[in-house]
C-alpha cells in the first residue's frame, strides 16, 4: 500500500522529470484483508458523516451493502439504501433515475464495481456530492479514476470526466469470493496494457498526438508480478487477488495524471466497446475485461505483423462508408461515430505526409514498440491461466460477429491504432478474417 499512498498523497517523484506528482483528488484508498468493523472508520475518514445513501444492486448489497448499512447505522450514520433491481447498466437513463433517487442527498457511497461506481460517480459529478465506494469485484480499472464509463441515449458507450471518490475500499476477502470471471475481467483489463501503449506511442509519435509517461512509471514496481501470479489469480487465491486489485486501483489513477484513459484503452478497447454496442441479441453477458482480454490478443497480433515488418506500410486516405456504418450501427450511432471517424481520418495530403513521416522513423520507431511488446502466446498462456477466454468464440460470440468488431471497431473513436494503420493500408480485412 506504500507506493499506491505515494502516489495518491502526492509524494511519489516522477523519475523523468524528478518533479513530486500533485496529489490526487482521492482523499483515501484502503486494499485490507477485510473491512468489517472498519466500516465507520472509512467513511468518516474522507470526511462523509451523518447522513448518507448507500447504493448498491441485489447482487451487491447482499454481498456487502447490507454489512456497510448495518455498520454504519450502528455507529450513528442514517442510512438510506437505495438498491437498484436486476442488472443495472452504466447508461445517462439509469443515470437519471438513480439522480431522482439521490436529490436530497448529503453523501453517497457505492457498493460494487464496474457499474455502480460509474453510475454513483457521474451522479456525483452532477450533484457536487461527496462519495466513497466499496469495492466487490476486481473487474476493472475505474474505482479511483476521474471518468465514467456510460452509455448514450443511442446507446454508444463513451469515457465521460466525473467525480473521483473520496475513499476507495477494497476488502480482499469479498474480491477473492466474486465469480471467477470478474477476476479474468480485471485481469483482461490489465494484460492490455502493452498493447495499448504500443498504440498510443505509434500515435504520438506518426501524429503528434499527446503522450504521457506516468501512467506506466506510477505501475513500474509492480511490472511482471501479474503475470507470475496469473494462475493464482485463476484460483482466486488472496494474495494474488491483492495483487490484481492494486494494479487495477494504479491503472485507473493513470487518468488523473492525463484527464484521458489511453495508457490503457486503445485499439482493444474499441473491439470489447463493438461487441457492447453492437452485439445486442448475440452478446454472451460476457464482462468488458473478459472482451479486453481477448480483443488485446487480436491487436497484438495487428501489431506484431507490422512490426515485424522491415519496411513501412503504404498508407492511402481513409475510406468512409457512412451507408455500411448505417447498416452495422443504427443511424444515431453511426453519425456519432461518423463524426468521431473523421477526426482522425486521412485525406490524400495527410496520407502523403504519414507516409513520409513512417519512411522517416520506421526503423526507430519498430525498435521502439518492440521494446515495450509482450508476445502474444506469452499474453494467451497467462489469459487462460488467470480464467479468462481467449478468443471470440470462447467468448461465446459467433466468429463473423466477432471478425466484424476487429474490422470495424477503430471506426468508433477518435484514437488512432495500429488498426486504423492497418485499414489505411487495406490490410485490416485480411487481419480481422484470420480471427475467430
């Protein structure tokens, strides 16, 4: 916990610049073996007192909502519990709802993960309330960052700026017992890292798109240590499962330094947001980390190709076909997506100069990624030892569904990948056919 209280309180020294990092928006992060009996404690120590709504869905409260209310109410909180039926999504009408339900509140503290605290955390963001959660699965990055992951009124799932915690709490005890496949999820959401990176460098350095380093140097200690442990996070066992959640709880602290979520979310992202978006009646109920990791597979192998490569890609002007767009993604999507498309799309002046940039600084820039590359049978071994699928079809997805997302996916947001590269150079269909 050392590094990750260095971090957040503002002591950790960037070792590029040797300047202090400023201290984040979080007041308090605890990964405990439990949190029982501490409950009160927790929340009073980031300043959140009398009155509170506590948030959680069926699932959550049972597991740990109903010992947070319980506690709390015992040591003099009152506590509204506000559980949400079935299973709620992170979307701006579920989003309304639960604001309707928290438009009297002081305090709010989310029970769960993925969902709950991305649906708490924008309800925060637009009520200027303070909140906490609780965590009950290590199935994602987004317990301390400063975004949303939320669904439009198209039904297009996009990062939104939203309100950090002011504690994150994490008992290591209730991560162990989630479902085996919330840890594959964390663990996918994870094992991106490296590709994503490799994307994102490509991009600053062919683009001149932004680039920051703390991300990766705040996760530094730690590199390696998922991996060795992959199969102990496939049992579940405690000790790895700490170690799962404290890369999780850094990685989503990366968006504080940055304001945006590339170090970790790039090409592979897009595929897993495809297959959410797009996949309706042929969606599994698969997690998005369990996609992520999967979908890393497939753009390590994009990326592979082209860095084995001696010379550069023949890059033409992006083709935009707004009808088949139309056709996949639903007409309000696909003006969304349109619109987020042509940001980054090539015309014949742009595709002249990104091919005089890559004759430039092929050959460095190959050195370069294929410093930070992890290989992909390497990244498959570990992904089935920790439980996760490792492929479309071990998703549970139909294999030309899933080819459409790695062939389509870059069309949704305005971050370039080696998937756009490979498009511009007519080679992505070839890529995506070889998927299943």
């Amino acid at each position: 916990m050392s590094h990750i209280e260095d971090v957040y309180l503002g002591r950790w020294t960037n070792p590029r610049t040797g300047e202090k990092a400023p201290r984040a928006p979080v007041a308090r992060i605890e990964i405990l073996d439990t949190v029982a009996g501490r409950e009160a404690e927790l929340v009073r120590s980031v300043g959140i007192n009398g009155e509170v709504h506590l948030v959680a869905d069926t699932n959550t409260h049972d597991v740990l909502g109903h010992q947070v209310a319980k506690a709390l109410r015992s040591d003099g909180f009152t506590v509204h519990e506000v559980i949400l039926p079935g299973r709620p999504h992170a979307t701006l009408s579920e989003m309304e709802s639960l604001k309707q339900k928290l438009v009297n509140a002081e305090a709010a503290i989310a029970v769960g993960s993925g969902t709950i605290n991305d649906l708490t955390k924008f309800v925060a963001a637009q009520q200027s309330l303070p909140y906490c959660v609780f965590g009950t699965a290590p199935s994602m990055d987004g317990y301390a960052s400063s975004t949303a992951s939320m669904g439009l009124e198209s039904g297009l799932k996009v990062s939104l700026p939203a309100k950090p915690p002011r504690g994150v709490f994490l008992d290591i005890s209730v991560l162990a017992a989630a479902p085996p496949h919330m840890a594959a999820a964390g663990f996918g959401d994870c094992l991106c890292n490296s590709v994503a990176r490799i994307d994102w460098w490509m991009s600053h350095r062919v683009l001149d798109t932004q680039f920051w380093f703390e991300p990766y140097l705040v996760t530094e200690p730690d590199d390696g240590l998922l991996e060795e442990n992959a199969e102990a996070i496939g049992n579940r066992e405690h000790v790895a499962i700490g170690y799962l959640t404290r890369a999780l709880v850094l990685s989503g602290m990366g968006v504080n330094f940055t304001g945006v979520s590339n170090h970790g979310s790039m090409g592979e992202h897009q595929i897993s947001h495809y297959i959410d978006c797009f996949a309706r009646e042929r969606h599994p109920g698969t997690l998005h980390g369990q996609q992520v990791g999967v979908a890393t597979l497939s753009m390590g192998r994009i990326q592979s190709w082209f860095l084995d490569q001696a010379a550069p890609p023949k890059i033409m002007p992006t083709k935009i076909d707004p009808d088949d767009m139309t056709r996949r993604m639903g007409p309000a999507i696909a003006r969304q997506c349109e619109e987020e498309y042509r940001k980054k799309a090539l015309d014949a002046d742009g595709a002249a100069r990104l091919n005089e940039r890559l004759q430039e600084i092929w050959p460095q820039l190959r050195e370069e990624c294929r410093a930070l590359q992890v290989p992909v049978e390497h990244m498959k071994r570990k992904l089935a030892e920790a439980g996760g699928a490792t492929s479309g079809a071990e998703l549970g997805l139909p294999s030309e569904f899933y080819r459409e997302a790695v062939r389509h996916a870059h069309e949704m947001r305005n971050r370039f990948s080696f998937a756009d590269l490979a498009c511009d150079a007519g080679l992505l269909d070839g890529f995506a056919a070889s998927e299943a």
